[in-house]
C-alpha cells in the first residue's frame, strides 16, 4: 500500500481524498429536503402550542389545555385546546402530501393527533353507557364546528400513517371505552363518533 501511494500521482491521491472527505460529508450531514423546510416552518409555528414553555417548565400549552378539557369535559374547558388544534391541522394541511413519511415520523405531531383523537372519541361516548343527556346524543356536547375538527384530524392521520394503522388505532380507542367491553363490536361502532360520516 505505501508502495502504491508514493508510485500514484499526486493529483489523484488529492482527487481521492476530496471523494472520500465529501462522502463522509454527506454521511454525517444528509442534504435537507423540502420536507424538512416545511417540517421546520410547521414547529415554529406551533412553538407557542406544542414545545416546551420553558427549561424549567417541561409541560407543553398543549398539555395543559388537554388536562383541563379532559378535566372539565365542557365546551368552555375545551374551547382554548380545540382553537389551538384547529391551527395545528392547519399547518399540517399547509404540507404537501408527498410529504407524509417525514411528516407522519415526527413523535410531536404523531403524539397530538391520535391523543386529541382519542379524546374526541372520549368526549362524544360520554363518561358511561347510561342515558345522560351527553351520552344519549353519538357526539355528546360536541358541537359542528367540533365535529368537522374530528374529521379533519382523522384525515390527517389517515394520510399521515395509512388505512391499516388508523384502523388498529382506532380499534383500540374502541374497546378502551366505558362499558365497550360489554358491548358487541357493531354496539360500539354504531354508538362512537367514528361511524359519523366525514363526508
């Protein structure tokens, strides 16, 4: 090998090594795409929802709207969290859909889609299987506007993570429901807000 490299012109040992600097370049630091811009342009316009409030403050806005609409499980304990959700959907309808893979793989946005989801299932079944006025109505007190944010959200995660896992998803929210287990699959189908038409 030392043989080789004193015997090889000096031109092309340079040539060599400026391949191989600029593999490990490339290696090390992949070319951004467009996706990654508008992933980029998506967290910092929802900075103020989604990422931490502080350093010391490790709970997103996100968080805490969720845990007062999950507590309250009123139109006013909800309505700051819905408005803030609506301006995620938004965004992420804001990116082109070439771009579901890079979208779809970021743990933040997957985190909020299927937990507002499963809330939204939560809040529409009502706290029990006894005829309240809330549990007697499919979206109990969600209101349209409510509503065409539910299907909103389920068509982004359709289009973020595909038929199949939406429909495993959606099977869990199912059966985690009050009193599903005593109920027949067609029983809860027809009971939860997800067989309300979108359309």
């Amino acid at each position: 090998m030392d043989e080789f490299l004193r015997r090889a012109p000096r031109t092309l040992l340079a040539l060599g090594a400026l391949l191989v600097g600029f593999i490990l370049i490339i290696a090390f630091n992949p070319p951004r795409t467009v996706c990654d811009e508008q992933l980029d342009l998506f967290r910092a316009s929802q900075r103020m929802f989604l990422g931490a409030q502080s350093q010391k403050v490790t709970k997103s806005l996100a968080d805490e709207q969720f845990d007062l609409c999950k507590a309250d499980n009123g139109p006013g304990g909800c309505f700051d969290f819905f408005l803030n959700l609506r301006g995620m959907v938004d965004g992420l309808e804001r990116i082109p859909r070439t771009c579901a893979e890079t979208v779809g793989a970021e743990p933040t946005i997957q985190k909020w889609l299927l937990r507002a989801l499963t809330l939204f299932a939560q809040v529409a079944w009502g706290e029990s299987t006894t005829g309240s006025y809330y549990t007697s109505r499919k979206h109990g007190w969600l209101d349209a506007a409510d509503f065409r944010l539910f299907c909103r959200m389920k068509t982004m995660a359709v289009r973020l993570y595909g038929d199949d896992s939406f429909h495993v998803f959606r099977e869990s929210v199912l059966n985690s429901l009050p009193g599903a287990d005593k109920m027949t699959r067609e029983q809860k189908w027809s009971r939860s807000i997800f067989s309300s038409s979108c359309e």
